[in-house]
C-alpha cells in the first residue's frame, strides 16, 4: 500500500470519500484543504450515464463561468482584414493566416484557444494533425468557426470554456481557482451542472447523473449530492 505525506494525510482528515454533501459544505471542504504553496484548481467531475459510442451521447459543447476560471486564456485568431483588426482589438493573442499556420505547423502552438473565420477553414483544415490531438481544432458547432471573431475572443477571454465527456462516461472540468471564493465557485459548479443536464440525450434510460465530485489539485476528492446540484436556489 502506497504511503502518504504528512499534509495529504490531514487534508483527508474529516472526509468520508462516500458520503455526500451539499455543494456550499463540500466547497468549503475542498477550499480549507487546498493548502498547497501555488493557487490550486478546483475541478469538478461529473459521471454520467452515457454510452459514447452513440453519436447523440457524445456530448461537447461550450458554457460561459459566471466567474471565469482563474485562467489566463491565449487566443489564436485565423482571419484576415477587418476581422484581423477585430480579433486583434478583442484582445486575440495571436492573429494571422498563411503566417500563423507556418508557426503552428513549426511546433509553436503557444494558445489554449484557436478560432477561425469561416473562409480561412480550407487553410486551418490542414493544421488537423496538428490541432486536433490537442482540443484546439475550430468547429462550428462550439462557436469558434465564426464571422464575429471579435465575440468569439471576448467570450474565451472572460471565462467560457468547453466540456467534454470522456469515453468512460466522465466529465471533467476546472470551476476556479483556490483563491476564489466559495459563492464564486458555487456559481461556477451550477453553470457547467446546470448545461450539461439539460444536455442530457433523449436515448437516456434510468438515472443520468450517477455520482458528482470536487476536488483541489492537491487535496482529496468530496462527493457533491446530485438532488442539491439540481435544486433551484
């Protein structure tokens, strides 16, 4: 059995891994034991009901963090001319075309967001090996292939990210940072668990959302009870 240091083992003092909690006490557990010398992340872990395979349970798609998420967010703009200039007034990081595709194509993907004008998709379609492996492939089905780059940049600028049900039926996403404060990360755990059940597919039989958990990047997990997530307040 795997032995462990001194502050994981108090931070698991007075946390019973099967016992659920209500959101506000299980924030204020995670918070008291997110005792790491850097800002830890909050992340929220979601098992649902889904089977992948089926295209209509595959379910990925964008939500905007009341609070944003502790982040700082680098966004990479395909576009040119006045959408350029646009992009570039949003506060995009990068902006290019033929350019930016040379950089990115050399290794250098220095963003965490990639967004394109339509006409410049046949350009960012052969950057798919390259984008696509690691989540940053444009689509138009999360808003990042758009016309209105400048809408596009100040959403992912102040807080809007995408949720992604991994093959095992888990959903897994960062709602903060340690610093916030319980209400702000309250909030932000509503928005995604609110999103995603009424995302729930129609093909669904029996119970959709089977277990919910929060937990710091380094401190131990809580159990959030499912019935207090979908309770109005």
């Amino acid at each position: 059995m795997a032995k462990h240091g001194k502050r994981i083992t108090q931070a698991r003092e007075g946390i019973d891994r099967n016992l659920e909690q209500n959101l506000a006490t299980a924030v204020k557990l995670i918070k008291a034991r997110a005792t790491a010398k850097f800002d830890e992340t909050i992340d929220l872990a979601m098992n649902l009901n889904l089977d992948t395979r089926k295209a209509d349970q595959n379910i990925r798609g964008m939500v905007q963090l009341p609070h944003g998420t502790g982040k700082t967010i680098r966004v990479a703009v395909f576009a040119k001319g006045e959408a350029a200039a646009a992009a570039e007034a949003a506060g995009a990081d990068f902006v290019g075309a033929e350019d930016l595709a040379e950089k990115i194509e050399a290794g250098q993907i220095e963003f965490d967001r990639c967004i394109s004008t339509p006409d410049l998709m046949p350009l960012v379609g052969k950057l798919g090996k390259v984008l696509g492996p690691k989540g940053l492939m444009p689509n138009p089905k999360l808003g990042t292939v758009t016309p209105k780059v400048e809408v596009a940049v100040k959403a992912a600028k102040s807080g809007q990210i995408e949720y992604r049900v991994e093959k095992s039926g888990i959903l897994q996403v960062g709602v903060g940072k340690a610093s916030f404060t319980e209400k702000q990360i309250e909030d932000n755990v509503r928005a995604i668990t609110d999103i995603v059940t009424k995302s729930r597919p129609t093909t669904v039989k029996g119970t959709y959302v089977k277990r919910v958990s929060i937990s710091s990047t380094m401190g131990p997990s809580v159990r959030v009870a499912v019935a207090d997530l979908s309770a109005k307040n």
